[in-house]
C-alpha cells in the first residue's frame, strides 16, 4: 500500500492520501484514497480517484487555505492499457479536481508535492523511460 500523511497548518488538519487495492467484476485495481482525522479521533475515508489502476506513490500537502492535494502515479486503465502517467488531484468546494501533469514515458513514481508561497504546486518525480528526475510546477 502507499501512504503518504501532513497536517495543514491552517487548521492542524491531519490527513493521509493512499491507494488500496480492490477487485470488481473479477478485476483487481488500485483506487486512491483520502483519510482525514475528525475532531472525535475518527477517520472520514473518501475515495479520490477509482477511474484507473491509480494511487501508488502518491504525496500529499495542503494549500493556503487548507485544502489538500495529492500527486499520484496511475498505472493503468480498467481496460489493461498501460498509463503510466503523473497525475494531480486537488479537492475544491464541488469535490475532487483530477488532472494529468506528464504522460511521456513512465513518469509518476517517488513523487515529492509541495505548495510554493504563490499557491502553486510544485512536483519532483521520476521519470523511469528517461532516468530523470522532473520539477514540474503546475498552476
């Protein structure tokens, strides 16, 4: 399982962003999720992203305002197509934004996500097709 926690300095916020696997019509995936602790000490657990094979090495912070964001690699469509893609998901008022930042070669794993003083995010990745490290600042 990958796992990544933080804590908003806006509120003290303690939230953990992981993938888990799950089966579905005798179809075995991994689908990320977002775990956010309540002021009784339970979990609220909301499910960020099923739409592919998604989740592992995923980073999690936390913006200004206290809203989180989670980079992710996504391995593969439900179809078996392989993706091996960079991805981004950003919680706003109206649920969970998702969004494709790389996609040439297999980028997407060991990711490092943090949000800059100008509120952008800024993701180190690696890049195993090309055996680079990436910065992508994203907006």
């Amino acid at each position: 399982m990958a796992l990544s926690a933080s804590v908003s300095a806006q509120d003290g916020t303690i939230g953990v962003a992981y993938a888990v696997d799950t089966e579905e019509d005798d179809l075995a995936y991994k689908m990320l999720k977002y775990a956010v602790r309540t002021g009784s000490g339970e979990w609220d657990i909301v499910v960020v992203d099923e739409s592919a094979s998604v989740g592992t090495y995923c980073s999690l912070t936390y913006n200004a305002d206290g809203d989180p964001l989670i980079a992710y690699y996504a391995i593969q469509s439900h179809t078996g197509r392989r993706l091996e893609n960079l991805k981004l998901a950003r919680r706003t008022d109206t649920g969970w934004e998702l969004e494709t930042v790389a996609e040439a070669g297999n980028v997407g794993r060991d990711n490092t996500l943090w949000v800059d003083s100008t509120g952008a995010p800024h993701i180190v990745t690696y890049n195993d097709t090309t055996n680079e490290i990436l910065h992508y600042v994203y907006r």
